[in-house]
C-alpha cells in the first residue's frame, strides 16, 4: 500500500526514481484494495501528480540530452537506414 500521509515527501522534492516507485506502488494500492471513494480519490489525486512529476523529469532530461548531443540526436521513432 502507498505510504501515509504524513510519511510522504512532496512531490516536488522526488526524484523520477522515487517518484515512478511510489506511482507503481499507487496502482497497485488502487488495483487491489477495497479503499473507501475518499482514500481512492486522494490515492488517485495523488497518482495523477506522481505521473506529472515523472513527466516533466524526463521532458527535462531530453533537453539536457539534446543540448549536449546538439543535432546528432534523433527521435526514438525515426527510423535509421
């Protein structure tokens, strides 16, 4: 089950690692268990800031990549002959 409140640091301040961990572990939490509808709002509430968190990690990452590896870097979807 994802950590009590009071035991979990503010999103902000995670890492993508802990942030990912702590989302997977939300899912399942939501998945498995017969929460009452106020815990799986705030479970959910919760998951949907842990994704946005993971997301603007890795959109920060990719900038970094392409600003160190200039042009050379392509899409993961384009295809290389």
């Amino acid at each position: 089950m994802a950590k009590s409140k009071s035991t979990q640091k503010p999103v902000e301040e995670l890492s993508y690692e802990e942030a990912l961990a702590e989302l997977e572990q939300t899912v399942e939490a939501l998945e498995g268990e017969q929460n009452p509808l106020d815990e799986s709002m705030k479970l959910y509430e919760r998951g949907q800031a842990l994704a946005a968190r993971c997301s603007i990690l890795l959109e920060a990452a990719q900038l970094k990549v392409q600003k160190l590896a200039g042009e050379s870097v392509l899409d993961f979807d384009e295809e290389t002959e």
